[in-house]
C-alpha cells in the first residue's frame, strides 16, 4: 500500500488544482460582473391610501448599492404610475440633486375607485434584472368606499416548507424552513406544530412567531412521507404533506448565532451521492462585487466538510452563500444578514416637543449624525387608515435587491433590533430561496451595459437661415441662466447637453448682433426622448387583498360624516397686452426722475428694462460689451496692509483705470459690484471722456450704476419683448415642475373620514447635521396624538425609518 501512496497524493494535487481553477473562474466572472456600480431607488410616499384631488406626494432617494453611499451617477429618474392592470398611465422625469429627488402625482378626475402602482427607475438600471427600481401599491378611494373583511377561514391554509439551501437531501440532516399564510396572504402564528411521519410517530416540533416564520430539524429518508399537523381553533387537526426528499444530493447549511461574532457553514454530501466518487465543489460568499471563495472536496472518508466566517470582516447587509458544482453550476444557495450597526447604532432621530398655537403644531427634530442627513416626514393623525407601513427604505437598500420573496412587515425587523429580532431576520433569509442574481449570465460571463447614465436631455436646433457673424442667445428657463452660442457660418444646428426644460415652460431663442442687439431667429428645436418605462408590468404578484388592517373598522357609503373637498376651479385672469407698454413708460420715466441721478445724467442715461438684463445678465457681463475688461477674483490680502483687494476689477480699453459710482458715489472698493444682477440696476451711463468729474478724474473712464428702487425685474420667460423678438418652443415633454405641499380644502378636518384618510403634512426636504435642530409647522387640526413617518439617507450612507407617535395634547 505504501508504494500507491505517491500517486494518490498526486490525484488529490490534480483535484486540487482543478477546484482552483474552477474556483478562479467563478471569481473572476463574478467580479466582472460588479464592475459596474449598480443603482436603488427608493420612494418614501407620504401615505398609502388616497382620496380625489389629493396629490400622492413622495421623496426619492438613489442608493450606489457597492459604495453605500447616495448615488451619484444618474441626474435624471423617471416615475410612472400604472392602473389596476398594470398599464401605464402617466410618466414623469425628474432632476436627481445628489442622490435625491422630490415630486408628486396628482389624483385628478381620470382616476377611479381602486389600486395604482407607482414606479420608479432610472435609465442605468435598464442595465440590470435585479429589482433595483421601486414598485409600491397605492389605493384611491371615494366616499362609498367599504373595507369589508372577508372571513377567518383557517383550513385554507398557505403552508410552504422550504428546505435551507433549497432541497430536501435524504439521510442527511436538513434544515427546512417554514412559511404559513392565511386565506388573505396574510402571515400566521401558530404553537404545536408537530412533523411526523406516516406512521405518526413525531420527530419534531415547533411553532410559527408572529411573522408566520419557523423551522425544524430533520433527517428525512426519500421512500417515507412526512406531514406538518395542527389543531386550529375549532380542534379540527390540519395535516399538511411535506415534499419528498432527493435520493442523492449536497446540502448547505447556515448556523447564525446572534450572540457569536462567527457564522458556521457546513457543507455534506449523502452516501448515495459519494458513490459515483468525490465531489469537487466550490463555495462562494458574495456580496455586491466583494467574494470570497473556498474549494470543498467531499469524499467517503470526509462527508462534510466545516468552515467559518468572522461577521466584522464582511459586508453589512445580506450576504449571499452559493454552492457550486465542478461544472460552475449553482447547486445550492443560503442568504444571511450581517448587521454590523445596523439596527444598533442607528440614527437617533426623535420628535422633541411641540408647541401649541391657535392655528399650527411648532415640531422639532433633533438628530445626533456623524454625517449630514436629508429626511422626509409624514404627519398623519394616530388613527389612520391611510398608512400601512408594508415598505420603507431598509427593506428597499437592504432587502429588496437580493430576495426574490415577499417580506411583509418589513419594519420590525429594524425597529429595537435584539437578538431575538436577528434570529426572526435569519428566519426570514432561511425562507426566501435562491437570491435575485442570474447565475447563467455571470458564469457565462455574457453581462453588458447597453444604457448609460442620463444627464438630463439634449436640446437640438436647426436653422432655416444663416447667421452673419450674430451668435445665438437662448434665453434664461426657469433652471438656466443665458446662453450664447456662437456657430461657424457652415453650421446649421447645435446641440445643447445637459438640459433641464421643466413642462409648460418656453424657451426662447434670439440672434444677437455685435451691439447686443436682439431679433427674431427663423428655425425649430426638438428635444431627446428620455421616456422609457414600459407601457405595461406584472402586477400578478400582487393578490387583490384587503388593503386594511384585520380587525379595523369598515367605512359605510352612507356616513354623512365622510365628506370629499370641494375645490374652486375659479381662476383670476389678468390680460397683459396693454399694459406692457405703460408699464415701460413708467418705467423710464421713473429712472430719469431717480433723485439720485444727477439732472445733468437724466436724459443719457440707459434704462435696464427685462430685454437688457436678461441679455447680459450681470454688471460685468453688460460692461464687458461695452469693450471694458472685468476680472472678478477671491479677495485677497494686499501685501502686509489689512486692506482687501477688490473682487472686481475693472480695466478700459486703454488699459487704465475706471471711476466706478454707484447712486452717484464713488466707490474706493468694487466688491458692491461682485456679481451684481442687472435686476437689480435700474440704468446706467458710461463717460469715457469723464466730462462731469473734470480733473478730478484724472486719465480714468468713469461709469454711472444707479441700483433698483423697487423689486427686482421680474425675468420669467414668455412676457412682454422676449416672444416677440425669438423663436418660441414650448416644452410639452420634459422635467416635473416640483409642487409645494398643499392640502385639498376639506369640509371638516376633525370627522372620522379625515382621521382615517386626510394627511396632515408633508415635509419632504429636511437637511439635518451634527447635533442641530429641524423644526417645522403643521397646522393645528385639534388631534392629540399624531404618527411621524420618518425616513432617510445621510451623505455618508446611512439610513434612517421610524414611525414617531407625538403627544400633542396641551398640558395643564
């Protein structure tokens, strides 16, 4: 025997070899996969159930899934909200400021009674079949609205036994989770639930928490049946057949104390499957491009085989288990959590007091951050119906994107984490199967990004006329400032990138001559589609449930207390024709009787009217046409004096000085002039002779700015000169202009109708840092407790969901 012991040892160095190799591969695949950074998106709606003329209000914050961290590569997202069918009813884009976003969906006369879906993706998750985008149900309901409870019917049971690593392996032990829903797909705790065999003889027992959640132990063989039985309240007993076990086969398994700082993984093959010979096999621990991977040789002198994870040393979040064959195909697959912070050293935001007035509720939140945070808060009364809490933004990040599953009641896993809540998340992990990954398309390695980040759109122009050394001006939109673009006089299109037109709004187009001078440009404009979301989703997994809680209370069409807002459609319409040419009458006749214009200057002076200012924009801009050259700098020291350099510096043509006087005083430093708006200038002259200073000038040029006495010109786009010396294209396709929170103007505020639907505020841009304070109104309808719905994400990545309950009771 001992002269075969050198080449059995060099076949174990082949197998070896060929493990690693194969285990090589997986890795290197696994990590190309990953290359790309992948996006969440995550909408924190302001409650769930709406009434009509009501505006579904909601806050989007994008996850970088990899770095957890907000997101940073789309600038663009878009939002749909789909019919009961799954159809597409409404699309809308929205600009993405570091990671978040706010809007709003108005419920207006085209909805009917029942469930919406509303979805939001951005343009680089087309990329990935991962369940990154977000999806949530919301209901409109009107008056004759009835919640009516179907039942209790506990021999209709939903029970689901599945086995850790996702099969049944005979005469091995097995780990078999178990999943119990009720006839509303609701979860279900039930004691004493004994498994047996078909003999009856038990050989476990056990119990489901209030989640529906549970698991035994078992050692099955594949010729004999096994059943799960329970005694349901009427004392009928339930038997309930579990699946088969395999003949042969490999098992994973996953032992997650919470108290240990280790995670033990065990791997064994039965005998049935040895008898062909050894298994090669590789276990891979995976998360978000990280990996770590491990070859296992299992034989008939070593059936199993033992290894363990240190938990600081890994991912928070889920972390992935996946057993694969010597041919790289996935055999079996076990999820796990890490928590590493999250649910201890949670972001301790909380409702400090509030102060009662007349009219409105003064609530302030306090957070002790490492890093700035942005928030959004929903107050609701204490008693609603309208929000349900079935989602928020741990489950999205945290959750979603690795199971395929239903989770259901998603917060109390987050909320007072203990060990016994992470033992019910491991739970939770045992139940959901395989993860959301594609295995076939990162083994195959076949995985390419065909979508690319947006930036906003792209706005093209063409000419239908050539330009004589003018150049283009596109007005100032409501997001741009003015741009000028100069065209060689071969070109007859240009494109801007980059572009942010809000729907509704014009933009406006002029040529613009070597004075300044604006005419009528002769072309037409288009923008990119960015529109992408598909016309129709599968909605089938989403079962027509009640959406109310069991046990709460139906609402009867006939409650005359239920009362639907009536809203005033009037509007006030104001004509402007006519007065646009008073108005500019007035407004040079009001500059040249300026007191502060010396008499001698009223009748040189330039008025700033809106065609002016919005051309130049700012005093430097205006000065620079008027061939003066302008630096606006950082202040800095001047030399070893305690004197500031002025920002803005001023040179004429002749390379000397210029007298600068503001309201007719000379001014020794230019700063005033930093960056000041021509809104702001109500006219103006420039002396390049300095006749009315004299001597006083000495060589230097001088120019007169004499500053606004009333408001600032108002430069919206589409009044009085800019349509008529432009072209006009008018955005019907473009970014959502954001809405400010309002509420419908119901007929009461205190009836059981608002208490169970109304929302009282929404306040969905919150930034908050350090140690300080956040405070806002809400208004006082009379209701001594509210619910807070808090959630959101910090700049460093840490997430933040909590539902506050507020005493607002005056106190004695």
């Amino acid at each position: 025997m001992l002269k075969h012991k050198p080449l059995l040892c060099a076949l174990s160095f082949l197998l070896v070899i060929n493990i690693l190799k194969a285990q090589n591969q997986i890795v290197g695949r696994y990590r190309k996969y990953f290359e790309e950074p992948r996006e969440i998106v995550y909408l924190h709606v302001s409650k769930d159930v709406f009434l009509p003329e009501e505006e579904i209000w909601f806050k989007g914050y994008l996850y970088d899934q990899k770095n957890a961290r907000p997101s940073k590569i789309s600038k663009t997202i878009n939002v749909g909200i789909y019919d009961s069918l799954g159809i597409l009813k409404k699309e809308q884009l929205y600009y993405l400021n570091e990671g978040y976003f706010k809007g709003s969906v108005k419920i207006d006369s085209t909805f009917s009674h029942g469930r919406y879906f509303l979805k939001a993706k951005t343009n680089w998750m087309r990329n990935f079949d991962d369940g990154n985008s977000f999806l949530k149900e919301v209901w409109e309901v009107k008056s004759d609205f009835q919640a009516a409870e179907k039942p209790q019917n506990l021999k209709n049971l939903d029970f689901q036994f599945l086995p850790e690593g996702g099969n049944l392996v005979s005469g091995i032990k097995n780990i078999v989770g178990v999943k119990i829903l009720d006839h509303m797909n609701m979860p279900l705790q039930l004691k004493n639930i004994k498994i047996v065999d078909e003999r009856g003889e038990q050989l476990a027992l056990m119990e489901t928490n209030t989640l529906g959640l549970g698991k035994f132990e078992i050692v099955p063989k594949s010729d004999i049946s096994y059943f799960a039985k329970v005694k349901i309240p009427s004392g009928e007993e339930v038997s309930i057949k579990i699946p088969k076990a395999y003949p042969k086969g490999v098992n994973l398994n996953v032992y997650d104390n919470p108290y240990k700082e280790e995670v033990l993984v065990q791997v064994q093959a039965n005998d049935l499957a040895l008898e062909e010979g050894d298994i090669k096999t590789n276990l891979v621990l995976h998360k978000d491009g990280e990996v770590i991977s491990e070859p296992v040789l299992l034989s008939k002198n070593s059936k199993s085989y033992t290894t363990y994870f240190d938990k600081s040393k890994l991912m928070a979040g889920v972390n992935i288990l996946t057993l694969f064959d010597e041919k790289d195909n996935p055999i079996e697959e076990r999820q796990f959590f890490v928590w590493k912070g999250i649910g201890e050293n949670r972001i301790e935001t909380y409702v400090d007091y509030a102060t009662r007035s007349n009219d409105s509720l003064e609530i302030v939140l306090t957070a002790k951050v490492a890093q700035p945070m942005g928030l959004s808060v929903s107050v609701l009364p204490k008693n609603t119906m309208a929000y349900h809490g079935n989602d928020n933004i741990y489950e999205q990040f945290y959750l979603r994107s690795y199971v395929k599953g239903d989770i259901q009641n998603v917060d109390y896993y987050f909320t007072n984490t203990d060990n016994k809540k992470k033992y019910e998340m491991d739970l939770l992990l045992l139940t959901q199967g395989w993860s959301r990954y594609n295995w076939h398309e990162i083994v195959n390695g076949k995985f390419q990004t065909a979508y690319k980040p947006v930036d906003g759109l792209n706005l093209y122009g063409f000419l239908n006329e050539k330009l004589n050394r003018e150049s283009i001006l596109i007005h100032k939109s409501i997001v741009h400032e003015p741009t000028e673009i100069h065209l060689s006089p071969e070109q007859d299109k240009f494109l801007v990138t980059n572009f942010y037109p809000i729907i509704g709004e014009s933009i406006f187009f002029s040529k613009k001559d070597s004075r300044g001078k604006l005419s009528k440009l002769n072309m037409y404009a288009r923008l990119s589609n960015n529109y992408f979301l598909k016309d129709e989703i599968d909605i089938s997994g989403y079962e027509k449930v009640n959406i109310f809680n069991r046990g709460s209370s139906s609402i009867d069409g006939g409650d005359d207390d239920f009362e639907l807002p009536e809203l005033s459609t009037d509007e006030k319409i104001i004509a402007l024709d006519n007065v646009i040419v008073t108005e500019q009458s007035k407004m040079e006749k009001d500059a040249r009787n300026n007191l502060q214009v010396p008499r001698y200057l009223a009748n040189k002076i330039t008025v700033v009217d809106k065609e002016l200012a919005s051309t130049f924009g700012t005093v430097a801009d205006l000065l620079r046409s008027k061939g003066y050259e302008i630096r606006e700098d950082l202040q800095a020291y001047d030399g070893g004096s305690n004197e500031f350099i002025s920002r803005f510096r001023i040179k004429s043509r002749r390379g000397g000085g210029v007298n600068m006087f503001l309201d007719d005083v000379l001014q020794p430093n230019l700063d005033v002039f930093y960056n000041m708006p021509l809104t702001q200038v109500e006219s103006f002259y420039v002396d390049r002779l300095s006749r009315y200073m004299g001597t006083k000038a000495g060589h230097k040029e001088t120019v007169y700015i004499f500053s606004r006495r009333s408001e600032e010109l108002n430069l919206t786009p589409g009044q009085d000169f800019i349509s008529g010396k432009s072209f006009t294209f008018k955005v019907d396709k473009g970014f959502e202009k954001q809405k400010e929170f309002y509420s419908p103007n119901f007929k009461s505020f205190t009836d059981s109708a608002f208490e169970n639907f109304g929302l009282i505020h929404w306040e969905p841009l919150i930034w908050i840092d350090g140690n300080n304070n956040y405070k806002f109104k809400i208004p006082n309808y009379g209701y001594d407790k509210l619910k807070l719905v808090i959630e959101g994400m910090g700049e460093d990545g840490n997430l933040y969901s909590d539902i506050k309950i507020l005493n607002a009771a005056k106190s004695d």
